[in-house]
C-alpha cells in the first residue's frame, strides 16, 4: 500500500462502516497527496484501487457514487454517457448549422 494513504476507520458519519454494507471488502483511505478519499479493496496480493470520491468531504454522497459506480452497474453508465454524448452531438450540429446560416443570410 502507498504512503500516501491514511486508513479510514472511523469518521463522523460512519461512512467508512457504511460502505461495507454495498461490498464487504470496501475499505476507505484518505490520499494525502490528491487530498481525496479513495475506495479500495481489502487485500495486498493485488491493485486495490477502486475509485476516488469525486467529493472533498467523505459523506452520504460517496455511498451514493459507490453505488452507482460498481461493476454491475457499468452497461447503465455507459449508456448515459452515450446517450448524453449523442444530445451533445445533435447541439453541436444544430449551432453549426444556424451559425452557417447566420453567415450565408447576413
């Protein structure tokens, strides 16, 4: 494990205890070199790393985001995220177009 990370055991809002309830072998570290909470997995024989809290504090939200971002959850995000990448595309075309026309009416 890194020097860089302080073991989480107890905080005020019992997140670390909390997240065991969405997997067991979670486990919550503070990375003194990003300032950032990070998840991880128990154990030494392997990369541990799961994600880093996109929150400075370590509260309610990071369940949330440990929720949302496990592995079983991953055809949904990426849905979302083509889905989200598609709305972006179709604007990006419809600016285009009225700023062609703009041009061309002027």
């Amino acid at each position: 494990m890194s020097k860089n990370l302080i073991l989480i055991k107890d905080d005020c809002y019992f997140i670390s205890e909390r997240i065991k309830t969405i997997d067991k072998e979670y486990i919550v570290f503070f990375n003194t070199d990003t300032k950032r909470y990070e998840v991880h997995l128990e154990g030494e024989d392997r990369n541990t790393y799961c994600f880093t809290s996109p929150y400075e504090e370590l509260d309610e939200r990071t369940l949330f985001w440990a929720i949302k971002t496990r592995r079983e959850n991953s055809d949904k995000i990426i849905a979302e995220i083509e889905k989200n990448n598609q709305e972006i595309y179709e604007k990006n075309i419809k600016d285009q177009v009225n700023q062609l026309k703009e041009v061309l009416c002027s």
